[in-house]
C-alpha cells in the first residue's frame, strides 16, 4: 500500500514514514501544501496522511481542490489545531478521518489501515443536481453559476433532498434529519419550506427540481430540471 504523507514537520513526517515502512507501507513525503498536491493528483496512492498547518496550501486547501479535482483517495487529516469546528470543516471539505497531534502511532496505522479497507468510493464534497450545486462547507448554494442565498433551515432541507436525490423522501424524515425527532409542530412546516425553497431554487430559472409525489413526499430531480 502506498501512501502520501504532507506534513511539515520534517521530524515528525520523518518518524511517520519511518513507523509506516515498518509496516509494510511505501511511502513518499512531502512538507509543503504545493508540492503535495501536485503529487496527490498525479500519483496514485492509497492513502494520505494531511497536516492543516502547511506552507503554500493549507491543508484545507489541499483537500478541496483534491475533491473539486475527482481524486477520492481516502485522506487522514492530522493537525495540532484544536477544536470541533476544526474537524468539521476537514470533514465537510471532504477528508475521511481526523487525528489530533500528538496521536498515539498505534491509533495512526489503525485509522489508516481502516481508511484503506473503506476504499475510495467517489463521495463529492460538492453536490450537484444538474445546474444546480450546494456546498455544505461554504454554505454557498448555486444555478448556473448564480448564487442564491438561503436560511440556514433551507439550507439544511435542500442539502437533504440532494443527498437523497431521485429518491422519495417522506415529511416524517424530513422532520427527523432536517428538524428533530422530537419536533411536535404542524407538520405542514415541511411543505413551507418546500415552498420557500422553489421560489428561491426552481421560479426564477424556470425549473421544477423538487416533485411532490402525492401521498409519499417528495423527490429531488438528479438532473436538476
């Protein structure tokens, strides 16, 4: 298994590479948030080991622009940054695990080695539904490349509907994945900010990107229409 380690800690990134060959593991080291991601896209790996804290592109950066390019190697960010939104916003970039330094070398290869097991299935941090994109780390909802503007529960709808998109989803799990399960209101609410939503996504481009299906909810068109 070959994996990219970019950290700049040339002590630290040396020990990792050194523990990891031990291991059986190949691997390459970079210290610098270019170089690394030059090597992530042009090389093929297996897994890569992300320091935040870099010199030319945070890692951060790195990571998004890993995503936007359609590389899906599993990425472990490691960083002495700490703080909940620090790893929410790694994860939401699209990282798939998040270590805090310094880490147990141990609890390292065995987040690693469950990082390679998982693959590396395309998950785009970005989601898309033809012309229409949402992205949950930037908050940033757009049709064709115009920026719409949302609350923060339309938000949260709309990025429900497209992760579940050319599926029906019923008002019960709206409420539950979108409100709370312990939500005890009208449960009209949902068809509200349906509403709100269409005037907002759907009215001034012409579209119908969310169906009611009577009786059972409602569908996010793939395509975007």
């Amino acid at each position: 298994m070959r994996v990219l380690v970019i950290e700049d800690e040339r002590g630290l990134a040396a020990a990792v590479a050194r523990g990891l060959g031990q291991e059986g593991f190949a691997v390459d080291v970079v210290h610098d948030g270019t170089d690394g991601l030059w090597n992530a896209v042009n090389e093929p790996y297996d897994a890569i080991v992300l320091d935040i804290l870099l010199p030319g592109l945070s890692g951060y950066e790195v990571i998004r622009r890993l995503r936007a390019a359609r590389v899906w190697t599993p990425v472990l960010m490691l960083t002495a940054k700490d703080g909940e939104y620090d790893e929410a916003d790694a994860l939401d970039l699209g990282a798939d695990d998040y270590l805090r330094k310094p880490c147990s070398y141990i609890v390292l290869v065995a987040h690693l080695r469950a990082l390679l097991r998982r693959g590396a299935p395309p998950r785009p941090a970005v989601l898309a539904a033809g012309d229409l994109t949402l992205d949950p780390a930037r908050r940033r909802c757009e049709r064709a490349g115009q920026e719409i503007p949302l609350t923060a529960r339309e938000f949260a709808l709309l990025e429900f509907l497209m992760r579940h998109r050319d599926e029906v989803v019923g008002k019960t799990g709206i409420l539950t994945h979108v409100w709370d399960e312990n939500f005890d209101g009208d449960t009209n609410i949902v068809e509200v900010y349906v509403g709100y939503l269409r005037r907002k996504i759907d009215a001034p481009f012409g579209r119908r990107t969310i169906e009611t299906v009577r009786g059972a909810g409602y569908r996010l068109l793939g395509t975007g229409k």
